[in-house]
C-alpha cells in the first residue's frame, strides 16, 4: 500500500522543453527581424554553442550532479549558497553573451553587441511561459489528501524556486519540496532519494517515484529500490533502465495507484 508519491518537476508536472522552446521562437524571431535569418536554424546553432560552451567550464561537474542543463544556464541567476552557485552566478553573463553571439557568427552575422541584445531578450521571454501539463492539476487533485506528496526536483533552488513562483498553484499541493541544489547531490543519486523518504518517515516500499527522465528520476528510484513510474508522454525509445511502469499520461497513475 503506498502511502506518498514523488513527482519530479520538470517534464513531469511543468512542460519545461515548451517554455524553453517559446524562448528561443521569441527570442529567435528578434534576429529574424533584424537581420533575415532563419530563425530555426539560429536555435539550432545557439543550443549547438551553449552545450559546447557549458560543459567546457570547470563548474560541469557540478552542474551535472545537481542536474542544471545548459539552457537553464541561459536564464538562471544562480543566487544560491555555495561556492559552485558563486562560480556559475559569475560565469552566466559570459556564457549567455557568447551562446548567442556564437551562434549568430555560425549564420554570418558579426555583431556582440546584438548577441548581448538576445542574451537579455532570453531571461525576459523564458519568465513569460510557465506551462503546466493538462493532466497535472487534475490529477494532483484526486491524489491530494489521500497520499503524501513530495516533489523531487533537480537543479538551482533559486531557478527552481522561480519556475514554482511562476505556477504558484502547484506549490499548495506538496508536503515537502526537495531541490537537488539544497541538498547537495542530484537525481540518480540514491541519497537524495534516501533523503526524501526520511523527511516523509517512511519506508522504500511505502512510495512511488513519478518521472520522465529514465536516468535521473528512474535509475534514482531503481537504486533505491523504490517502484518507480515511467511518464513516457513523447513515447520514447525505452532505454536500459526499466521503470516498474510506464505511462503516457499522469492520469494513468491513477490505477496503479489504486491497485
């Protein structure tokens, strides 16, 4: 019987990969204006630079186990505690500048300046788009009340905490909110799942950890020996991880639940 269930945030309650889309259309279609280029492929060679760029600092490593992806480094300010945050907060401005001017130079447009004009634009568009998935309220819902409910999230717990401001009707539904970032460690570290049954004073068995990343959120949860529910709403490809479920829609958690 279980009695709590964990969310991850990202892709799984908040369709983060639209907002971060709407972003780059907006923010693409700025250059677009200006200078004629296609606005596509100006994303295309800005996301190409920004992953480049982001993991050729000596803070990768750090992003990569508190789980802080290079398109978050886009519009995050990373006003957090530690000397890692510190590193990223004076980092950022650069990196922002020189994603995009980079990939401007890629189309034969020279102009740092306008580079530093889409930088800015970014953060501006990114806080404009907070969507929720259809299902995510309606089935927080059903579940609020009847189980505990924590949400496990990767990343900057100031940028989290942001993305949370921006849909402030989720917030009211959790117990207990877990930011990699706080904590020290990220998903799939087991600890940080260890961490969140502590908090609910429950045991492995008693809960069920919800997702949509299979090496974060579902390789976590196997290590810890936690059933765990694949949220496969783009039906991608199963990879080497197995989910105890999978599922196209949170409203198919209800029966598993129940069951």
């Amino acid at each position: 019987m279980f009695k709590a269930v964990f969310f991850d945030l990202d892709d799984t309650l908040l369709w983060d990969e639209r907002s971060v889309k709407n972003a780059f259309e907006r923010t693409c279609a700025l250059a677009a204006e200006r200078y004629g280029v296609d606005a596509n492929e100006l994303e295309t060679t800005v996301r190409e630079h920004a992953r480049k760029l982001y993991a050729s600092y000596d803070t990768y490593e750090f992003t990569q186990m508190i789980g802080i992806n290079p398109f978050e480094g886009l519009w995050a300010n990373f006003l957090d505690e530690g000397e890692a945050f510190a590193k990223l907060k004076e980092i950022a401005p650069a990196y922002r500048r020189e994603s995009w001017t980079e990939g401007l130079k890629e189309l034969g447009i020279d102009d740092p300046e306008f580079g530093l004009e889409l930088a800015e634009a970014f953060p501006r568009e990114r806080m404009k788009t907070a969507l929720l998935f259809d299902d995510t309220i309606q089935v927080l819902d059903k579940l609020k009340g009847n189980y505990q409910l924590l949400m496990l999230t990767n990343g900057s717990p100031d940028l989290q905490n942001t993305k949370l401001t921006l849909t402030p009707e989720l917030v009211s539904y959790f117990d207990q909110i877990v930011i990699s970032g706080d904590f020290g460690k990220g998903k799939p570290d087991p600890t940080i799942f260890e961490h969140a049954l502590q908090l609910l004073s429950l045991d492995k068995d008693e809960v069920i950890m919800v997702g949509d990343n299979l090496n974060t959120d579902i390789l976590g949860a196997v290590r810890c020996g936690i059933t765990s529910v694949w949220l496969n709403r783009h039906e991608r490809e199963a990879g080497e991880v197995k989910p105890t479920y999978e599922i196209k829609s949170l409203l198919e958690l209800l029966p598993i639940l129940e069951s």
